[in-house]
C-alpha cells in the first residue's frame, strides 16, 4: 500500500469527449488560438481539471501509432467514397463537418491535446489525458467509419468479446484476454505518456465496461493488472521527463464488487499503488445519483487515491424507460450526494456546454454557476437541488436486476418488510428551507388521494396532482434525516399502483 | 482503529437457539449430565466454537433482570391457563414440554448455560453467550407467552417501530431509538457479563434485524453505536473479574452497506475496536449462499475482527418460492464459498442436530463429518459439494429487490447484456472430477432441447431432463473458473423460459 499522500487534484473534473470541439467548429474556423478559447470557456465555468479524449477505436490527433479519425478520408472526395458509404445519408454532413475540422487542424500543425493542456496550465487547470480502452461506437455497423483496421481484423477472425452471441454492442467488444489486444493498447499508452505535458493518464475502462468473454471477468482481471503495472512504469518515465508527476486514473463501473467481477479490481489497484484516481460511474442510459461511495471511500482508505464520482448526462428513472437531460438541478443535487458520500470530487462525463442541450436547457450563465458550485459542498448545500432514483447500467454477467422503480405495492408480499419503500439520497439535510416529494404513477394507476405517503416515518400531505398523474407532497425540513429518506407508499382501497419517477427536490436556501 | 491481533476463535462456530435443548429432552431427563452430554455430542461433531442464547423476549435461564420463559407458567395448572390460552390447541403439549424441561432444570440449580460453556472449556472449545436483540417471536398473537411484560406495555403504548401500519412483525418490532428499550437490554448484557464465564458475547442484531422507525436506521445507528460503547465497557469488567479476554461479536445484515442503513454499522464498529467478531448473517428464508464475503473482507483489513459467515438451515431460491432444508452437499458448498471468500471461520445458525431433520435427513455421521469439514477448507474442497443460487432477505427500507431467480430471458431488453445470465458462487475450481450443472425450468415453458447454454463462454451439453422440468448438463472441470462461473442461457425457437433454480454439483475428488 502506498503512503498516505495530500490529494491535489482540483473540481470539478470534466472529460472532454473527442466530437465535441469538432463538431462545434468547423474546418473554416478551428485553428489553436480556437482551442484556447474552448478551455477558456472551462476555465470560466470553474472546471478545475481537463481530461482530454484522445481516442475511440481511432486516435483524434495525428497519431503515429494508431490510425487518426480521417484515416482513409478523403475531404474534396464524394459522399460515397469508401469511408463514408456506411452512413445513413443524415449522417454525413455531421460527420464530414468532424473530420473535416479534426484534420484541417492537424493539417495546421496543431495537436489539439497538446494545446488544451497547454491552456490549462496557463489557468492553473490540471491537464490529464483520457483513453478509451474498448469503444466500440458504429459496432453494429459492418462498415462504420469509427471502426479501426484493428478491430475489423479481430472481428473478422472472430475473436470478439462473446463467440457465440451477436445481439449487442457488449458481444462485440474486444476481448481483452487477447495479448494483440493488449499491446495495441500499450502503444497508444506509450505514445501519449512521451508526447504531452501530462499530470495525469486516465484509463476510461467504462468505454465500453465490458472485456473478457462472459465468465472469464474475474481471471482478466488479473492480466489487466498485469498490464496496468507495465502503464504505471510509463507514467514513472513520463514524470522524470517531464519533472513532474503523472498520475494513473481509472473510470470503472459504480460498484467496487462489479467492477471486479467485470476485470476491474479498482481496490487492488489502488491498494497495489497501481492507481492514484478511481472514478466510480456509469455507463450512460443514466446519472446513477445514488453510488455506493461511501463503501467506496472506506475501502480505499489507508490509500491516497483520490476517489471521484462520475455524473452522466441522461436521467432516465427505469431502465429502458423514458429519459431527459440532467437539468441543473438534478446535476447539482447529485454532485452533492457523490460529495458528500465521501468522494473528493465530481468528475462530470458528457457535460459538454455545446452539446446534449446545455446551451439551451441550461444557459452559460446556469452552467457558469452550477459548475462552480461543483467545486464546493457549501455552495451545492445552499443551491436548488433534485435528488431523484435511477438505477446502475452495468451490471456483470449473472449479477441481478435491482432497479428500484418502477415500484408497485405488490412488493408487500416479500419476506422483507419494504413494502412499496423508496430510498431517496439527498446528501446532507438542510438547516432550513423547504422541500417536496414528487411522485409521478403510472398511468390508470391509482387516485394518489387514496395513498398515504410517508417520509421518514411522518405523513406528508398530498398536494397539485397533475392531470399526468404527478403528485405532489409537502415535506417539513425537520422530517428529513441526513443522507438519505425513505419513503412509503400505502395503498388505500384501491391499492394498486405503480410509481415511476421519484424525486426530493429542496429549495435554495439564499 | 484496534492494532492487529492473532485472531483465535475455533470453527465452525455453532449457535445454540434457546428451544432446542428443552424441546428435546423432557423434564424427566434434564440434568446438568444431559446438558454436558448435549455439549459432548456437538464437540464430536467438530463444533469449535458453541454460542450460547439466553433469550428471546424471555430470559430461558432463571435471569435476575428479566422475566424468564416460565414466568406465569403452573406446570401444575390446566391448558387454558392464562400464559396458554393463546396457543393453538396442537402447540399447547410441545409448549408445555419446553417450559417444563427449562423450570425443571432451573429448578434443580442448574443454570444450562453455565454448565453448557464449561463442557466447552473442558472439551477445549470457545464459549460464547449470544443475545437476541429484538426478537418478536410471537409478535402477530395477541397474547402469546414469547411476549414479555416489557414488549406488552411498549405495545400497549403504541410505541413499536412502526407506528402506521401493523402488517408484519418487520412493524411490530421494538424501536431502539427509546432509552427504556435500550436499556431493558443493557441490564441483561449486564447480568450475562457478570453471571457466566464466558470467552464472549455477541448481540445477535439479526433477530430480527429491524430496529428503528423507517428512515431513522441511520441516526440510529449512532444511538447503537453510542450503546455498544458501553457493552464494551463491561465487557472490559468482565474479563478483569475473569482473567480472561471477553470478546464482543455482532450478527448484522449480509450486505455491509445495508448493515450500515439499518443503523447496524459494523464496519465502523471493528474500526473503533467495539468488536471482535462480525457475522454477516441471513435472517431465515434462506441461506444466502453468496454473501460479498471478499467484500467484508477488504473492507475489515487492518482491524483484528474475526469475520465469519453465517449460514441458515433453509433453502429458497425464490422469495416466497419453495424451499427446502439445506443439503449436506449445499452446506459444504455454502462453508466453502464463505471461507474463500475471506471468512476466518464458518457460523451454524439453526443448524441443530435433532431439528428441522437434521436427524432423518443427514443422519449423526453425516452431521459428524460437515461440521468437521467446516473447520478446514481443505477437507471442504475435497467433498461432495453444491453450489446454488438464493436471495439476501433483508433490505433496508427502500433497496430494490435483487433476487436473481426466477430468470427469463425477458432480461435481454435490458441496457445492460446479462441476457438470461446467472452466476453461482462455487469457491475454487477443483483441479480434477466432474461437475454438473442443473437448470430448474418453470412448468410450461421452453423445451431445455432448444435451448443453448454455456458455462465460461463453453458450451455444455444436455444431459438428462426430468419430467419435471429439471435438466442436467455437463460441465468439465477444465471450463471452471475460480470463485464464480457465469452460465448463459440462449434461447431457440421457442424462446420463453423462466428458470426457478440453478445449482452446480461438484463431486467429491477423493
């Protein structure tokens, strides 16, 4: 175990995903004085470190080692030149806007990474790389543009993460027991580790979570661990080029128990040394806004890693069900919870100010604010805040279901005593202020009239219920307990329900 | 946090319920012979450790500070006397006999436990009391003779855990959050820690597991936390006046996460050396064959706790499903998931020798050679072993459900690509012999013929199928993976199936 060392790393933590910038500039426009602005603009929102994406099956710079993204691409070619013939005809514009702007810079001689993290010293930002270890973005696809010469040939000869089922992304994942698989890795590790100014590398292994055929997790775990030893003596070469630290960071799924039986044993790394960030997160049909993180701060106590909490961008309450954005709220309600559960900071993945709604949904001025406030328990305490009920989107093979809503009553024939009880994290309770429980039913559920509702024990009054069936609850300040409340549901005569969505939302209290 | 020490306790460690003895040995034969006889026999089963109850909601020993068993009791008096009116008329003799034997004895100046746990210091075994913390045997009849005056007038008063609804005993249990429960259980830690020479006491906070208001669990916590500092301190009084150490153990939730959300923060307690002895428990609707043992294992490094897994006697699969007594060949099994798991000791929980047929079912040399077994992983990996799937039964108020059984391969919809995909919890592979795979099919569903199933990505052939929807596959011990195998069930034509148990039998290897 590695002493105990002062955790500098600044929040909130924001991972820049290779498309963004491309996508929001075009080739006419991009130019470095343009990346210069785009961390400018994190800069101002308060983001305390960039990690910048330098891959997804290809690289997004001029790589040596790997292919870059307009590898093949040809920008005063036709739209049906070989690279492009994949795409649904929507998608070709985007797409050429994206490689056209990606090459024209490299074309220009600037490495956007280079230059972002340049820019970020320049602010005081820390600067780290992210690698996508197993995207698998245009798999289903036989001949999508995203996809490497790499993994066609693995594909071809059959050596995808499962041989016997083709249904799903996570079937054709590469299959990280494969030593060609690990060394193409390795050289892009390499790479990087020799040709930035880094203070850190982020292993992103929840891109896609899924590495080794069903069944053999827990024995590729430890190959990936023998090959995380092979990184973090690269990141010792990198420091003594570079007179500085380089740090080793890992995102792994949300739970320290799946993660390992995914080949992820974040606590053996960080007990081994291995790592100095674990990023505990989801993979992406929701913010999974009630991590175990407390489980996770004791487990890597004794360590100085420092322990993050990755929020997504969808809120989506059940699985497969509908989804929205994170609004401000939620965002801000659920970086409290990762807080105060014990991590040291918020990493946000996916919350880019151009895209998934932001601008609009949110506004410079909310980003602004609400990112700020991430990197402050005091300033998210005293915000307007939403803490809602998803469920975790990675699971291992065999580990059961265990979403929480939809909820109906019918779970009062358990031998549990649960009844239909909701958990609600909400991070630390207010000192003041005022609070309200949203229940949303199913449709041609029951009138929540006939209901009794519970908050810690203490009946809540029913208040608005809309015409869609969300009611509406009042809940005393004092009625709330710290961490987080549990609520019951009652049936009256008419007892069959079904609740959907779930939220505590607590007013600003400035 | 407490300095490493040796830790001692012998396995398997064996919980004595209070009814046992006295259902089975008349008031004609008790005797202080019959109570080191009944030691005797459970020393040459290889009982290491014996854990002695002193109580439910009665004391079953002539306590001082509580109402014993007998109180109120004429052995003389007829059958509708008041302390049995209550009862059924088939439970009157069994009940009678009991209490008999139990005033019998006390009579005769022989206190059970006492004599009990010097046979097992005569016979080199460790001697424990164990007390139960909230147990509401009973609880559902008005007038039951379980109840003590205590528990009646806290009733009486409205003042149970649950105060709007009264459905289960989970609602009728007492709360801990009153100082007057609190201490009502104090004086009888107390009494035990100065009565009986003991090597230590446990607080069984698994009978019945639920201790506070709904959504109270976490400030109540602190309320036991605060509690068992003071045991603790007898404790200390205890060994002094004994001039040996007295050890404090806790039976908690299997979940160290739901543990902590039912105010039963073990983790925090070996931290700040309140115990010696954690046992992740069940309650009692199954056996929880796999309990994240690694789990409490990493998460009590450092600290000098004895932890030890706790098995039940009964086998369910499904909540509310059916549900046998666990196997031999499913005992062996769970000890052997729970000591490689990172258990120091296995732990008996109603595993009695002349109940729940023990006697008819397993017989005295197959009782003589498990018990042995469980003291020695060895000998557990070279047996006749089974390995299943059960559910935990007890969640804080609010955590989802997560039973992995009954499974249909409906979970393909889901984001996540477990498929129909099961996981069984099997120990270490074995490095030679046979193992077989057993699928249990719901009446009316999918033929077995069409469907493809794979153990590790390999896929096993189907063996025999039995007219009630039991197939059998081979599985080679060269597929196996250390600690848990992965099986994966496709389906053919005709696709629907729901599978209601899943078990892995491996044969003995000598």
């Amino acid at each position: 175990m590695s002493a105990k060392k002062t955790k500098t790393m600044k929040g909130p933590i924001f991972n820049q995903d290779s498309t963004e910038f491309y996508y929001t500039h075009s080739a006419e426009v991009v130019s470095g004085e343009a990346v210069d602005a785009y961390i400018d603009r994190l800069a101002q929102a308060g983001v305390g470190t960039f990690v910048s994406c330098g891959n997804a099956q290809r690289a997004n710079y001029a790589s040596k080692v790997w292919e870059s993204d307009w590898h093949g691409y040809d920008p005063d070619g036709p739209d049906d030149q070989p690279v492009l013939r994949h795409a649904l005809k929507g998608q070709i514009s985007p797409f050429r806007h994206r490689l056209d702007s990606a090459k024209r810079l490299a074309d220009m001689g600037v490495d956007f990474h280079e230059r972002a993290l340049a820019r970020c010293r320049h602010h005081g930002m820390g600067a780290w790389m992210t690698m996508r270890m197993n995207d698998v973005h245009g798999c289903m696809e036989q001949d999508s543009p995203l996809l490497s010469t790499f993994y066609r040939e693995q594909r071809a000869a059959k050596l995808l993460r499962n041989t016997y089922r083709d249904t799903s992304w996570a079937d054709r994942s590469l299959d990280w027991g494969r030593p060609e698989v690990q060394e193409h890795y390795f050289k892009l590790v390499r790479e990087q580790l020799t040709r930035y100014d880094l203070d850190g590398l982020e292993l992103d292994w929840m891109r896609f979570a899924y590495h080794f055929r069903p069944g053999r997790e827990l024995a590729g775990g430890r190959v990936i661990t023998d090959w995380m030893r092979r990184v973090k003596e690269e990141c010792a070469r990198a420091a003594e080029r570079l007179g500085h630290p380089v740090k080793l960071g890992v995102r792994v799924p949300s739970r320290p128990e799946t993660a390992r039986k995914l080949g992820m044993d974040a606590v053996a790394w960080a007990k081994e040394g291995l790592v100095d960030l674990v990023a505990p997160s989801p993979f992406w049909a929701t913010c999974e806004v009630d991590m175990p993180m407390q489980e996770w701060h004791l487990l890597l106590e004794g360590t100085s890693v420092e322990l993050v909490g990755c929020l997504e961008i969808r809120y989506q309450p059940i699985p497969t069900g509908p989804a929205t954005m994170m609004t401000p709220e939620l965002a801000t309600g659920a970086a409290l919870s990762v807080l105060q559960g014990g991590a040291d900071q918020v990493y946000l993945f996916n919350y880019f100010p151009s895209l998934h709604g932001l601008t609009e949904n949110w506004g410079a001025d909310t980003i602004d604010r609400v990112f700020h406030a991430m990197g402050d328990v005091a300033a998210l305490e005293k915000s307007s805040r939403r803490h809602a009920i998803t469920f975790r989107d990675v699971r291992a093979p065999g580990e059961p279901l265990d979403n929480a809503l939809p909820a109906t009553d019918l779970q009062e024939d358990m031998p549990s005593p649960s009844g239909c009880a909701l958990r609600i994290n909400t991070g630390s309770k207010p000192e003041s202020g005022t609070a309200e429980l949203l229940l949303a039913f199913a449709p041609d559920g029951a009138d929540p009239a006939s209901l009794k509702v519970y908050v810690n024990s203490v009946e809540c009054a029913l208040g608005d219920v809309s015409a869609d069936g969300e009611a509406r609850y009042e809940v005393r300040c004092d009625q709330l307990e710290n961490e987080s409340q549990v609520i019951d549901v009652i049936g009256g005569e008419a007892k069959a329900f079904t609740i959907v969505r779930a939220e505590i939302a607590i007013a600003a209290s400035d």
